[in-house]
C-alpha cells in the first residue's frame, strides 16, 4: 500500500475509484465527488461493489483507517493506495466535495 499526496489524489481521481470508508456521520462534512461511500465496518460485506480491474484510493477522515482498508484490499487482491491526510487534507487544499 501507498500513501498519495492531495495532489496525485486529485490528479488520479477520473481514473481510480475512490472509497470513503468514513461513518455516515462524518460524510454530511462533505466528501470527494463521485467517491463511493462504504463505511469501513462494511467493507468485507460490500466488497462487490469495488471493481477489482480499476484501482483503488481509500479516504477517510485523516488517514488511519483508510490505510488500514488500503492493506486490506491489497490482500484482497485489489491495488489500492490511501490518501494520506484524508478529508482534513483535502479540505484544507481547497478541493470540492459534494
């Protein structure tokens, strides 16, 4: 697994598929558009919802969980990479959420 920066984040967002694995309570902040919301307790259960042949940037709020997926996914099979700094990050730059 991979820490990106905000910067490639962004710059690969139209070609990866990004997870937010943040709690529902925590997405009415705001999350990256087009993100797919799978809160990290639900990961294994919707697993199918990923699609294995495109990569993966996991996010969360600050980088700890979505490392966590990040590895999990990569055994899993997936490619994966997690955006270090999550949403605080992401904010903090001045990229659009929805």
């Amino acid at each position: 697994m991979a820490e990106i920066t905000i910067p490639e984040a962004e710059q690969r967002r139209s070609t990866a598929q990004i997870l937010d694995v943040r709690e529902d309570f925590e997405i009415a902040e705001g999350m990256i558009p087009g993100a797919l919301h799978i809160p990290m307790g639900q990961l294994q259960a919707r697993l199918s919802e990923l699609d294995p042949a495109v990569p993966v940037i996991a996010v969360c709020r600050s980088g700890n969980r979505s490392a966590r997926v990040a590895d999990a996914l990569n055994g899993a099979g997936y490619t994966a990479d997690t955006m270090g700094g999550g949403m605080i990050a992401w904010t903090r730059a001045g990229l659009p959420t929805t």
